[in-house]
C-alpha cells in the first residue's frame, strides 16, 4: 500500500528558507548599498571620513527602510494566507462532505482507489488539523510558515544589512583613496560570492552561477556609484 506522506514534514524547510530569504536580501542590499555609497562619495575625491559618515547614514537608513518594508510584507502575506485558512476551517466544519470530495479526488489523482482510497481519506479527515494541513497543502499550495514571523522577518532583514553594510564600509578606517575602494570591493566581491553560492546550494541550483550573479551585482553598483561621483567631481557639481 502506497504511503501518505505529512503534510507538516515541509515545516521545517519553509522556516529555513524564510530565514535565508531575509538574510540574502539585507545581506546583499546592505553590501550594495555601502559600496554604492562608498564608491559614489569617493569618486569625488573627499576625504575617508566623510565617505564613512555617508556610508554609515546609508546604511542604517537602509536597514531601518528595509526593516520596516519587510516587516509589512510579511504581515500582509500572513494576513492572506491566515484569511484562507480560516475560509477553509469554515468549509471543514460547515461543507464537510464537499471538503471530503475534494481530499478523495486529490488522492484519486495521485493513484489510490478502491478500498485503499477510502482507507487513506478517512484517515486523514478523522484528524481535523490533518484534514486542514491537507487541504492547504494539496489543494490551495499554502502553508502559514512559508511567510515567516512579521517581526523576526525585519529583525533578520535590520541585522543582516548592517552586517553587510559594514563590510565595504572597514577598509575606509585604515586606508584611503583608491586603495581603501578596491579592498572595499575585493571585500564585497568575495563575500557577495560566496553567500551566493551558499544560496544556491540551499536552492539546488548552479553554486558558480548563483555566486558570480551576487558578486556581480556589488561590482557593477561599485562602478556605476564611482563613476557618477567623478563625473559630479569632475564638472564641478560637487567640489572638495
């Protein structure tokens, strides 16, 4: 007799990939933004405490706007998600021979019939919490966990872009010029890769492609922000 699996054994994996969603996103947005900020301000020739001043108003600026962005986000797909849930609880309680019809064609579908159909659907809706997993997992793809906790979504997203954000931000505390923006960016470069990779890895996609598309990224803001502030230097929009 073919086995029914749990619903709830995808639980775990939702939670953990809310968690790295948030850390990728804060992580790589607060790399991009400092060595934005960073490359931009020292392209115009100023001095390294004034590129740490702006890179760190930057970034905490960032992190609170990214913060609160998540943090609706979150809250409103778990507002969603909660109002079909409840729809469906009413449906269970109230429709329930409906609800039964549905559980005994999804599972027709899968290839069970016959007595083997009855056994397994019967099963499942002598359990109402099962019976509901069910019908949020087989029939509507929901699951409440895929959207994480509201609150710790924008404290993982604050906490992860002053980590980022700081990276590109250190090399400026001991060198200057030029040299403290490519550290800077050899920093960025490297680190974007590899949480990249470690994201792709978890995703089971190509580990290079996914690493070299975040380092990427860095690079270019890196070039575009440098680039726009010697231009701005350069015509004397901004002088030192």
């Amino acid at each position: 007799m073919k086995e029914v699996s749990e619903p709830r054994h995808l639980e775990p994996h939702l939670k953990e990939s809310s968690g790295m969603r948030d850390f990728v996103f804060g992580f790589g947005d607060g790399i991009n933004t400092s060595l934005g900020i960073a490359a931009g301000v020292g392209g115009a020739d100023v001095s390294s405490n004034i590129i740490i001043l702006a890179s760190l108003v930057g970034m905490f600026t960032g992190a609170k706007a990214m913060a609160v962005q998540n943090y609706l986000a979150v809250k409103t797909q778990r507002q969603l998600l909660t109002s079909e849930i409840d729809r469906e609880k009413w449906e269970i309680e109230n429709k329930p021979e409906d609800e039964k019809r549905e559980i005994e064609e999804i599972y027709r579908k899968k290839g069970f019939s016959g007595e083997e159909l009855d056994r397994v659907v019967n099963k499942i809706i002598s359990d109402k919490k099962v019976w509901l997993d069910t019908m949020l997992t087989e029939e509507l793809n929901l699951n409440l966990e895929i959207a994480g906790s509201p609150l710790k979504s924008a404290l993982r997203m604050f906490v992860s872009f002053l980590i980022g954000g700081m990276l590109p931000i250190l090399p400026f505390f001991f060198f200057t010029g030029l040299t403290a923006l490519f550290v800077a960016i050899g920093i960025s470069v490297s680190t974007s890769f590899t949480v990249g990779v470690i994201k792709s890895k978890m995703a089971n996609t190509n580990k290079i492609i996914g690493g070299l598309e975040m380092a990427g990224l860095g690079t270019g803001i890196a070039l575009l922000g440098y680039g726009i502030g010697s231009e701005l230097s350069n015509l004397g929009v901004i002088s030192v």
